[in-house]
C-alpha cells in the first residue's frame, strides 16, 4: 500500500470489495484460506487459490470493474487506476507471476477503497 502500509489479506480484500461496490459480511476459512462471503452470499478471493472460487476470475472481474491497467514486466507486475494511482510488485526467481499479478490488483483496488469515505 502506499506509504509503506502493510495490510492483512483480509484488510486487504474488505478496502477491495468496498473499491468494487460490495462488502463483506463474513469469512469462511473451512479450507485453512479467508474466503470472503460477500453482500450477496458469493463467495470471493482473488488473492489465493482456493476450493471455493474461481481467484483468477475474480481478480479479473475486480480489474475490470475498477478499470485497471495490468503491466507485465519481465521482472514485475504494475497495476494502475484512470488516475495512475498504481502498485508494482517486483518478482523474484521463484516468484509465481500469476500470484503476483492477483496481488497487485487487490492492492491497487484497496488503495482506491481506502481513498473513498
């Protein structure tokens, strides 16, 4: 987050889901991951791989939603609103893209639903 913040997982989704319109009622972390259970009883996380969801989807529905830019670097991913407000993630050698990118878009989202009141 910007200004060195660090955010949980689950903070990290709640400013997402509030970026994208929703909220979160509550958690089901049956299978050992937060799963969030949105307004409308979906269950979303586009942070890890998991049982319950479909992450890459999600975090492409959140990206879409929000209009972000997805970069591709050899060695990062960049994610950036209309405003060019963005979070980078650098990769290491062993350092899976997919995962990286996922985690770059709810950052970026929960930077934009930090911003909102």
């Amino acid at each position: 987050m910007q200004g060195g913040e660090m955010k949980s997982d689950r903070e990290l989704l709640e400013l997402a889901a509030k970026a994208m319109g929703r909220s979160i009622k509550s958690w089901n972390t049956q299978h050992g991951i937060d799963v969030a259970v949105l307004d409308d009883d979906t269950f979303w996380q586009p942070l890890l791989k998991n049982h319950l969801t479909d992450c890459m989807g999600d975090a492409l529905r959140l990206a879409c939603k929000l209009k972000l830019n997805v970069l591709q670097g050899d060695v990062s991913v960049f994610v950036e609103d209309e405003a060019d407000v963005g979070e980078s993630i650098v990769l290491g050698p062993n350092d899976d893209r997919m995962d990286a990118t996922r985690r770059a878009i709810v950052r970026a989202a929960a930077y934009i639903g930090e911003a909102m009141p």
